[in-house]
C-alpha cells in the first residue's frame, strides 16, 4: 500500500486511519503525521462557527492523488496516506491528516512538510466559514505563494 | 445537448447557482457573453482558471466546448 | 498541559497518547507527530532480532525536559509531548514519540524535526543491538552532527 | 562512605562492571589510577564525558568527587 488518498464528507478520527496505516509497512523506521483542525478561539478565528469546504470532484481527488504521487517520488517514502474532509465542519474537528512512512525519518518528515504546503496552496479546494450567521469566502493567503516557494 | 458550466467557490454566490447549461458549442466569447456583470468580471480575472472535463486550460481565450462537455469555472483556492 | 516528556520501560501504543495530547490543546490548528520504529529486515538493519537502550536516569529524562522547554521556546507552540523507551525492544516497536500541537502548521512540523535532531544526537541514550545471539554497541554516526548543525 | 563510579554504555562492557565504588576523596588522576587497560584508555578519550551528581564537567581533569558523591562516564551516545 504505497499511495492511499481519500475525501471524506463525514469527520473521521485520525488514529483510526494512522494505526493501519503504520501496520501496513514492515520494515519502516518512523512514520510522520500531521493533522489540522479547524481552529478557533482566538485573534482572527475568534467567533468562527462552522467552516465549509467544497471541491470539484473531477479534479480535487486526482490533484491530490498526484500530489501524493509526486511526495512518493521525491521522498524515499515507503507509502504516503492523505485525507481531506470536505463538507461543513465544526472547531475542533481535523480537517486533514498526511502521514508518511519511510526508513529514516528525514524523508518521513520532509514528505509530510511538502504535502502539506502543496495541500494548501495547490489543490481544488474553497473554503468558507460562518461568523454570526454569515459565510465568508476565505481568500488565498501570500503565505500560501512563499510556502510553495520553499520547494523550488 | 448541451454544455455544462460549473461555478466553483464564490463564483457560483455571484452566480446565483452552481452549474448552468449553455448551447453548444461555446467558446471563449460566447461564454462571456452568457456571464455579464460581476460574475463576468471574475471570470476574464486571470486568478480564475477554466477546465473542461476535468483538464486546465493553459489559455483559456482558447476555450472550445462541445456537445455533453463539462466547463468548471474555478477561482483562487483558498490555502492555507 | 505544555510540555509532557516521558520515558517509558514497557512498550507503547502511539495512539494512547496522541489522542489525549491533542484533546488537551482546544483552539489547536494542527499536531505533527512522529514516531520512530525498531527498523528491521533490510541492508544494514537485515538480522538484527532485537534492540537495547540504555539511559542514565539522572541526567536523560531531565535533559529531555531541557529539550522540550527549548522547543516550546523557540517554535510557537501550545505543546509538547515527547516519549522515549528504554529497555529491550523487537524490530516494529515504538522507540520514540514526538508530537507538537501549534495553532499553524509551520510551528507543529519544525518543532517535531528539531526534536528529533536533537534527541537522536544530544540525548542521553546507548544503544546496542542483538544480531545472531550477540549484542552489538552503536556508534555514533556522522549524519548526527550534521543534522544538528541544521539548527545553528 | 565512598565516590560511587557508573560506567555507561560500552564503558560498562570494559569494566565489567556497571558501578564501582571507589575510596573518597577522588580526582582524575586516582580514577585514572583505578581504571587500566582498554577502560583507561576509553575513559581517557576526549569523546568521554563525565558527570558528578548529574551535573557536566566542562574540563574532566578538574574531577573532585567526595563522600557519596556519584561520578558517571559517559561515552558517545549512540545517535540515529
């Protein structure tokens, strides 16, 4: 199981997935996972509700299934898992989880770092969230364009 | 028969639904002329893209959409 | 609860721990975990049927506590936790355990990969290996001193 | 009462050995003194390190370790 990538619509529970995930390597010398939620609470996410995801599905899960095609190619990777909910979510509940496999750490780590600024900035995805009653349109971030550029 | 044109993120708010059905063929100019106003505005943006069947558009002036074809109009991601 | 450093004598479940550090942290953007493996069955690692780490218990928990205060310090973080055996272990077991919660991604991911450098390299632990009934010292390597050298 | 000597790691091979205790007061050279051969040899090495009480020394031949003190050597640790 080298490449495993899905959209979800329902919140799903990351160690349900990265426990397998982990199990269906032999051999592997660590495993990296990130998981992002949707955050809340504070500074600019203070009074956020819900936030709403939508994709287009002839190309969101291809962009991403190449994405995690690319990592595999560029990381000594021995498999890579990628999973974005979409649909409308709640604080709290993860958004995203990339976990990567690898003999030595360096390419496990240096994988899920890749794949996720490429997540965020590359793929078919517009977000929303719910203030007072209210969606709003979140705009693309210049931080997006100087994550990617990290990669050259 | 017909094209199916999709409205993604705020693009299908400013179009008021999120897909539309317009006569084939359709290009470049005849999809513009179907989409006046803001939405209009958005869609000549150079930040919004098109795809038809699912495949970017390099040049999207060079839209050429035919009977059964699907064209997504597809703004900014939203990042990170 | 931001900083959680333990050294455990019996195997571990990754999943026990990382759920529950998540849950501490509400208001999170992200957690980036890694968790290293007793790497078996290939190249330099073929034969080896079990390993051994050795610690000092007066100074190798107290200077993981050092680690992860200079983590928290230097990345902004909501919190660390961090897990290391000691003890025999067969190849697939859990050694260590890093994960960081941060409210952005770029924070969670860094402080897990400065982490790693530096218990990998500046912690006290010895480690020795069973191949064919015998136990073999590690030496250090120089990959170590490089990826320190990484954080300046 | 004595300095209690832990050997680490391959130290505790060496010595055969994993703690000694040894007559207080102790400096660095009656350790040297009681450890000869291949163990003297290796706790000499500049890779070796050595702690009184859990504590680093900067400079391991200004050891001055008394009654009940613990002195740790402390070999290379192993890495990654």
């Amino acid at each position: 199981m080298a490449r495993d990538v899905r959209l979800l619509a329902e919140p799903f529970n990351p160690g349900q997935f990265v426990g397998p995930f982990t199990n269906a390597h032999p051999g592997l010398g660590g495993v990296c996972t990130f998981v992002g939620e949707v955050r809340g609470g504070e500074g600019q996410d203070a009074g956020v509700e819900a936030l709403e995801l939508l994709h287009y599905p002839p190309m969101t899960l291809p962009g991403m299934e190449a994405l995690a095609d690319e990592a595999l190619a560029r990381f000594d990777l021995m498999g890579i898992l990628i999973i974005h909910r979409t649909g409308v979510m709640r604080v709290g509940e993860p958004i995203v989880l990339v976990s990567a496999a690898a003999r030595h750490r360096r390419g496990a780590i240096d994988a899920v770092d890749f794949t996720m600024d490429h997540l965020k900035s590359d793929s078919w995805f517009w977000k929303r969230e719910r203030r007072g009653g209210q969606w709003h349109w979140i705009e693309p971030r210049e931080q997006d364009h100087a994550d990617i550029a990290r990669w050259g | 028969m017909s094209v199916r044109i999709v409205f993604l993120g705020k693009l299908a708010d400013l179009a008021g639904v999120a897909e539309r059905d317009l006569p084939a063929p359709l290009d470049w100019q005849g999809l513009l002329d179907a989409v006046p106003g803001p939405l209009g505005e958005a869609v000549r943006s150079e930040r919004t893209r098109i795809a038809v069947n699912g495949a970017l558009l390099a040049d999207k002036s060079a839209l050429s959409a035919g009977e059964g074809d699907e064209v997504a109009l597809l703004p900014p991601v939203s990042g990170g």
